[in-house]
C-alpha cells in the first residue's frame, strides 16, 4: 500500500511535466548506443528521407476534430468519436546555414495543412489504402504532447533516421497539460481498441508492406498493450506483418511490462527498448506510482532476461532530463534505424 508521505503531489506533478515536456540537451558521441548487436557503427553519407521529398504524414487519431472543415489546431485534447483519420501536409524545415541557426528559436518541421479529416469506420482503411504497398512507421507518442508537438515528432523520427517508406502517428487525447497525468494515462489506455483496428486493417492489405511502431514514453503502454490484443485476436499471421517495436523510454510498471512482454511468446524478439537508469522523468514518474521502478529505467540484464533487445543509453546523455534522446541525439536515433533495417522495413 502507497504511505500516505508517497502519494503524489502538486510538486511532484508539476516536476514531472516539465521534465518529460522538455528537450534533452545533449552533446555529440563517438560511438552509436549498443543495442546488443552493434557496439560502433560507420557513418556514411545518408540520402534524403521520403518525408523530406514528399511531406506528408498519415495520421490516425482518437482526438476530436476540430472544425468542419478543419482548421488549427486541427485535432484537440478532447476523445473523439472513433477513429478519425487526416493525410497532414508538412512544411521541412529550411536547410540553410540561416534556416538552421534560426530553427534554433522558430523550431524545424511545422503543419502545413490539414485539408480534410475522414471519421468513422472508414478511417482506418483509408489510412492502409493510402500506405499501400509501402512499409509504414507508426510514431505513438508520450504524455503531455499535442497534436501538433506529437506531429512534428513524428517528422522529426522519419526525418532523422532516413525512413524510405510512409511516415505515420497515432496520436491519442493528451490534454497536453502538467496536472493531467492521471487523464492522459487512461486517454491512451482508452485508444487501444482504435489502433487495434488501425493495425488489422494495414496487416489485412494484401500489397502492403512493413508495418514498424516507435512509441515513446505512455504511448509504449498503449502499444504494448495493442500488441497483445492483436496477437490475441489476429494471430500470428498478424503479427507476422509487424516489423520493428521500439520502445523509448517506456513508463511502464516493470511488473505490468513483464507480463505484457510473456504474453507476446515469440514475436518478443521484435521488440528494441531503449532505456536509461538515468531517466529523471521515469524516476519522477515511479515515485508517483508507488514507487516501482519504469520499465525504461530498468537494469538492462532485468529486461534482456525478457527477451527483448536493449539499448541502454544511460552512458550517452549529457542533459540533465535525458527521455527523449531518441529525437535529440543521432547515436540513439540510429538504435531505431537500425531495428527497422533489421526488420526489412525501410530504413
């Protein structure tokens, strides 16, 4: 039972919003993050990425649309009736030296336009149709982010490691605020059935490709939990579509991770999670939970005994929150490239 001296307060949640809001500050590295199979890598000259040729990004939300026809902020922290999907035109960031030093202040990646959103039981077959063909990757972000902070993460993914096929997000009802926590953690819980439906319908296409999921944060918990129902109901034929999972420094109970992992069986081996033991968020974020440990400030031989890949980032963080490195630092962004490319789905 919690001590009452460990309930969570006012203080509390406030330091944990600012701490998985912000950006992790963090300097350069020599060596790629080791994710147990690569201890170094060689950079080479990367062509562009898909997103940056074609800006688009698919979209599936349970957000509630906002104006008909849409207008910003497009999608808000409201639950939505069902599944809604939208094609977002993006605007790159300008590669400059100028456009780079100024990006600094004006941010990089930004929505250009919604031009329409479809709602209902249609939504998630459209999405497929419009991956059709093509490996897709699903960003599903963490607590407190908006649509359009969750939108430009998912850019700046794609964007970072390369991705050749169509950038996607799932995106579910964040009130995007500090003192809601408790609210986001059930929104994602509560968006499971939709992203169940978004990922039978892109297994069901008979010419589609790779479908990989990066989740970041809470979001790992509505993937991880997607993925059991998917296994479960659709079995391994299913699965069998789904390419990479990485897990970002998920804020899992490592005790309702573990059972999560058990209940994947072999389709454990698609799973890369990067963690950190250094995590300030996770260890805020534990406190407020009773006080058992996140699976992503995990000892790295406690989640390898699951059977699951780990790339332990604690040593390659130089800022003082480091919970988002996968989006900040290249080192870590290239763990993700590298599960992806593992998976035939790509990168």
């Amino acid at each position: 039972m919690m001590r009452e001296t460990d309930r969570p307060t006012r203080r509390s949640i406030v330091r944990l919003g600012a701490l998985l809001g912000a950006t992790a500050l963090t300097p350069g590295l020599g060596a790629c993050v080791a994710d147990g199979l690569v201890t170094g890598a060689v950079v080479t000259p990367e062509r562009q990425s898909a997103l940056d040729v074609m800006p688009v990004l698919l979209v599936a939300t349970t957000r509630k649309p906002v104006g008909s026809p849409p207008k910003a902020p497009y999608f808000s922290s409201e639950r939505g009736r069902g599944l809604s999907f939208a094609e977002v035109r993006l605007s790159p960031p300008d590669r400059s030296l100028i456009g780079k030093v100024s990006s600094v202040v004006t941010g990089d990646w930004t929505i250009g336009a919604v031009p329409k959103v479809e709602t209902g039981g249609a939504a998630a077959d459209a999405f497929a149709q419009a991956a059709l063909g093509r490996d897709v990757l699903i960003y599903v972000h963490g607590y407190r982010e908006s649509f359009e902070s969750a939108a430009v993460s998912a850019a700046r993914l794609s964007d970072g490691i390369r991705f050749r096929g169509v950038s996607g997000l799932f995106t579910w009802p964040s009130a995007a605020a500090t003192f809601d926590y408790g609210y986001d953690r059930e929104s994602a819980l509560w968006s499971r059935d939709a992203f169940e439906d978004l990922l039978k319908a892109l297994v069901a296409s008979p010419s589609g490709g790779r479908i990989n999921l990066v989740a970041h944060s809470m979001g790992t918990l509505l993937t991880l939990e997607t993925l059991r129902m998917l296994r479960a109901e659709a079995g391994e034929a299913a699965m069998a579509r789904i390419g990479a999972v990485v897990l970002a420094a998920p804020d899992i109970d490592i005790d309702l991770f573990t059972k999560g992992v058990e209940r994947l069986g072999p389709d454990v081996n698609k799973i890369t999670v990067i963690s950190s033991t250094n995590d300030r968020a996770l260890s805020l974020s534990s406190t407020i939970a009773g006080g058992v440990v996140r699976a992503g400030a995990a000892d790295r031989e406690r989640l390898e005994a699951l059977g699951v890949r780990v790339a332990d980032a604690s040593d390659y963080g130089g800022g003082l929150i480091n919970h988002d490195l996968f989006l900040s630092n290249p080192e870590v962004q290239g763990v993700v490239k590298r599960a992806v490319a593992r998976a035939g789905g790509g990168a």
